[in-house]
C-alpha cells in the first residue's frame, strides 16, 4: 500500500513538473500576467509573471524530498503515545503510512492549484474552485486525525 502511495505522488510530482515546463516553454506560451493570489471565492487578486508558476513545482518538490528524508528515521519519531519495545513497530508503520499519504496528497494538491492557475491565465473571467483549498486542508488533517488515532488503537494492545 506504502508502495502504490509513493507511486502516486511522485506520479503527481511528475504531472507538476510537466505542466510547469509545458506552460513556460511549450508552444502555447502562458500571457503575463498570470494568477499568483486567488481569493476566498477562488477569483484571482493578485498577479505576476509567468515565472512564478515554479513556486509550485519546486515547493512540492522540496516538501516531498524533505518528507521522504524524515521517512527514513522511524526510529526518531516524536509519537503521541507512549512507546514500547512490543508497539513500537507498529507505531512506526502508522507513521510511515501517514508520510506517504500526506506526500500524496501535497503532490495532488500543488498540481492542483497549477493547474487551475494555468486554467484561469489562459481564460480569464474563470476562477479556481472555492472548495479546492478547504477541501484538500480537510484532507491533510484527516488523515493526520486517523492516523493519530490508529498509533493510540496500537498503544492500547
């Protein structure tokens, strides 16, 4: 599961990285100004040069690769249950399995929000979803919450 998870975000990471190239130096250029800001009704408020689309990409590519080297300490993980010797693998598995979730979704995310941002500068008068932002905070903090949940389920036996 831990695999197909890893396979996705760094899938997601690849589409970021693809559109950014494609909307700098493809053949249908992006117009400057572009989106950078958009407001709580998802319509653009501030603008900038094409340029800043690699906000995106590079961001989600520092997270990911800063996440991926956190991953490999399991061992210094702060937990909010009391570690044992006979729970401390399991625990470890939990947190490995939100990590990779949460690169996911951060990955899913960020191309996300490129994407409406190339969207909107290529046909101005649209707006990215309201519901994007909210949506995908609920989703990053639900699944901190269930696995948080899961590691006191895993104290508890």
């Amino acid at each position: 599961m831990r695999k197909t998870l890893e396979a996705i975000g760094l899938a997601a990471l690849a589409v970021l990285v693809l559109t950014t190239g494609r909307a700098l130096y493809g053949p249908a250029r992006l117009p400057a100004p572009i989106p950078t800001h958009f407001g709580l009704d998802g319509r653009p408020d501030a603008w900038g040069s094409p340029g800043m689309l690699l906000v995106f990409p590079v961001t989600a590519v520092l997270l990911y690769a800063l996440m991926s080297v956190v991953a490999r300490y399991p061992s210094a993980f702060n937990f909010p249950v009391r570690v044992t010797p006979r729970n401390r693998a399991q625990l470890e598995g939990v947190a490995l399995d939100m990590i990779a979730w949460l690169k996911m979704e951060l990955a899913c995310m960020f191309a996300a929000m490129e994407w409406f941002a190339i969207r909107v500068a290529g046909h101005p008068g649209q707006a990215m979803p309201a519901a994007l932002m909210p949506v995908a905070l609920a989703a990053i903090f639900a699944t901190v919450g269930l696995h948080i949940a899961a590691m006191r389920r895993a104290a508890r036996r």
